[in-house]
C-alpha cells in the first residue's frame, strides 16, 4: 500500500513499535529529575520571534538562519493581533525564562528547579541526528544568588548521570568558561586580534562572523576554518582572578564526584546568552552530528527579558540523538499486556467480549483476537510478537467445561481455571498478583 502523502522533511513518525523506547527514555528521565527535585514546566510551542531573537543573538546561527516563523494573517478575534512575528520555538531555555518572568516565579520560591520534555523546531538541512522537528529533555535552574560552583557541578553531574541511566557508556565531556561579561568582552577581542591574520583565509560566512560575532567562529563545520581556529591559543588569560577561581571550583566539585571530563577552551556554544560555565557532551558513534546534549550558565537572561538580577543556568539533551546513540540495545515495551484472550470458535467470541470487559473494569490492561482462530501456534506466535504476560485460551473444550486456560508466556506454564456462572473472580486475583 502506498500513501499518496509522506511526513514534511525533516520529521519522522514515531509508531508503536518505536514507542516503548521513547517512553522508556522519559519514565527514567523524569524519575531522575523528580529524584533531583526539578519540577516539570510545559510552556507554548510557539513564542514572539522577537524572545528569541533578544536571548539567543541576532548573529547566532539559530535566529540568522534557522527559525521557523508562522507567517500566516489570520486574526486573533481577541486582541486583533495576526500571527507573524511568531516562531516556532528553536529552545525551551527562552520560554522557560519567560515564563519564570511572568508567573512570578522569584515570588513563589527561592530557587526554581524546572524540567521540560518535549519538540523544538528549526529549519535545518535535515540529516542523520539533525531533524527539523526534534525532540530535548531539559532543565533550568533559576534564582537570585545562585551562581554557585557546586550547582554548576550538580547540573552537569545531573546530565550525565541521565545518559548513563538511559543506558549510554560512550561518550565525553568537555567544559569550558566564558567568565563575566566583561570576561567575555576580553576574550572576544582577544580572539579577534589572534584570527585577524587568517581573516582572508576563512570561509564567506566565517567573515560574516568575524565582524557580528567572532565566537561564532569557533562553531564553524568548515574543515579550512577548524584548521585555522587549531592555530589559536589564547587559554584562559581572559579571565579575571574571580573567573578563574570560580572555574576551578567547578572542576574540583565534578572531580570530587567522580565526573570525568577534558577542558575544551575553543568550546564557547552557539548562542549569545552563555556566561561563566559552558559544556557539551559528544558520543563517538553519532559522526559529524555528535553532540547529545549541551548547557552552561546564562546569568544575565533574566534581566535582559525584562526580570530581575537573577541567575540561571541549564541544559538539554536531544532525544533522537540518545537514541540513535543507543543503537539496536533492546528496550522491553513500556505497558506490556497482562492479558491477551484468544476466543477459538464464534461462541467463545462473545465469552472472551464479557471476560475482556470485566477484566478492565479492574484495570487489568488486555485485550482479544476478535477473529477466532483453532490454530494455537499462530495465535501463540503473535501473544509473542505482542510481548503478553498472559495468553486466555477460549477453546472447545473450555467452553464444554466453563473454564479457561491461562497460559503464562514468561515461565512456560499454564493453569485450568472455572468460570462457571461467569465469575472471573479467580483470574482476576490471579492475573493482579502476577502483574499489578
């Protein structure tokens, strides 16, 4: 069968057979992070361009070149506002800000400890590992006097802990720092003064960003601007006295926990709102698209969006790229059945219809072949391919009888049991022992 239509480029379906491995990914996450004490947030798919253009920097690549805007005319009936000058968000890190703004957050709670899971969007050359439609998890730590080392090296320690919860053994982390602003500042030009006599010799666009934002430099995925941006060793002598005594805080905190990690000093990540701490983490089995996930500290978001002096700092991990990183590793179904009830001839249909019915009233997951079938190993062989607890034969002889046979297809055993009168009381018990 051929479907005259097909997904956009850039986005996948994600069926029932792959779902369990989604569902495992978030069961896990979010265990962890309520273990951590992070709240879930849940914030807009779409938001005012301008929110992300302010955060993320009018020269990052993002905003430049990879928003997807609503363009449409249609009038809001309310407050007559039309839909362009909305975007799609690209992060949730904006959002989440806004949010913290306008709910008052700082009001509510000292600290506000914030995860979320869910799509972003941007409009990428689509690849292996680059979707337009992806998927993070991620998280957000916000509020006043929280620029903290040892938080620093929690929420690091946090993102790893995740990946090899989730299964993953293969990969690296790097750290950097940008400092203060003012650090920052220094280290711009201190970069842009050591790029200055290869400037002829980047790419167009590198050019581009020598004069916007020479960080950007440092992201390029040329190959002749990787080699150039090799020659370039500034260390860390842009830093203040503070910065660097901050920053080895957090290396000693993440080497108290046993993180292990390198310091990647070209490591500065694409978006303008990074200060102080900045990492990323790589899998080696991705290729080119290896990053699984990235954060650092933003101190100054929340005053630029219109709040107050508070700190913040976060991370996020890309769904699709943990799993592509997992590979073939089997994950076992999220909510197998219990039950699964196999009528043998048209009677026994409409017995296996009031049985299925019953059992769900006691929320017992199952469910029935409504084609009947006297060909047990097929019936068996698809109970297999379903990954059931539980198969119910409905057989003639059961029906002669007024019983049922339970057929365990974990341990390989199987139990006469009666129902007659239709009391299901004895499965019911039986199947809520073994699985609920």
């Amino acid at each position: 069968m051929q479907s005259k239509f097909s997904c956009p480029r850039g986005t996948t379906d994600i069926t029932p057979f792959d779902i369990s491995r989604w569902d495992n990914i978030e069961r896990i996450s979010k265990q962890i992070l309520t273990c951590y004490n992070y709240k879930e947030i849940r914030t807009p798919l779409f938001e005012e361009t301008e929110l992300f253009a302010r955060s993320m920097g009018q020269s990052s690549d993002v905003v430049c070149k990879q928003m997807l805007n609503l363009a449409a005319q249609q009038k809001d009936d309310q407050d007559g506002v039309t839909l362009s000058g909305l975007s799609l968000r690209p992060e949730n890190t904006a959002s989440v800000v806004r949010s913290y703004i306008q709910n008052g957050f700082d009001r509510k709670e000292p600290i506000s400890k914030l995860f979320y899971i869910g799509p972003m969007f941007r409009g990428e050359r689509p690849q292996k590992g680059r979707l337009r439609q992806f998927n993070q998890i991620g998280v957000e730590v916000l509020g006043p006097n929280t620029a903290q080392p040892y938080l620093d090296a929690e929420i690091i320690s946090l993102s790893v802990h995740l990946l090899k919860s989730l299964g993953l053994e293969k990969f690296q982390l790097k750290i950097n720092t940008l400092g203060t602003p003012e650090d920052k500042e220094n280290f711009s030009q201190m970069l842009r003064q050591a790029l200055k006599p290869y400037r002829k010799e980047l790419s167009e666009y590198s050019q581009q960003r020598f004069e916007r934002n020479v960080f950007r430099v440092l992201d390029s995925k040329d190959a002749a601007d990787q080699e150039i941006v090799k020659k370039v060793h500034i260390g860390l002598s842009y830093l203040s006295t503070e910065s660097q005594h901050y920053y080895a805080q957090v290396k000693e905190a993440l080497m108290n926990l046993d993180v292990d990690f390198v310091e990647d000093q070209h490591l500065v990540r694409g978006l303008d709102y990074y200060t102080h701490t900045v990492f990323e983490i790589c899998g080696s089995s991705l290729g080119s698209q290896d990053a699984l996930g990235a954060g650092g500290r933003y101190n100054n978001l929340v005053r630029q969006l219109g709040g107050g002096d508070i700190d913040a700092m976060g991370f996020a991990l890309g769904v699709e790229r943990i799993l592509l990183a997992l590979g073939d590793k089997k994950v076992p179904l999220s909510n197998p059945l219990a039950a699964y009830i196999v009528p043998m001839s048209e009677e026994a249909l409409n017995q296996g219809f009031v049985l299925m019915n019953v059992l769900r009233q006691e929320n017992i997951s199952c469910d029935l072949s409504y084609k009947y079938s006297a060909k047990l190993k097929n019936v068996l062989s698809n109970a297999n391919k379903m990954d059931v607890h539980t198969v119910i034969l409905l057989g003639e002889e059961e029906m002669k009888k007024h019983c049922v046979t339970l057929k365990d297809m974990q341990q390989k055993k199987e139990e006469t049991i009666s129902i007659k009168g239709n009391d299901f009381s004895k499965i019911i018990n039986i199947l809520k022992e073994r699985y609920n």
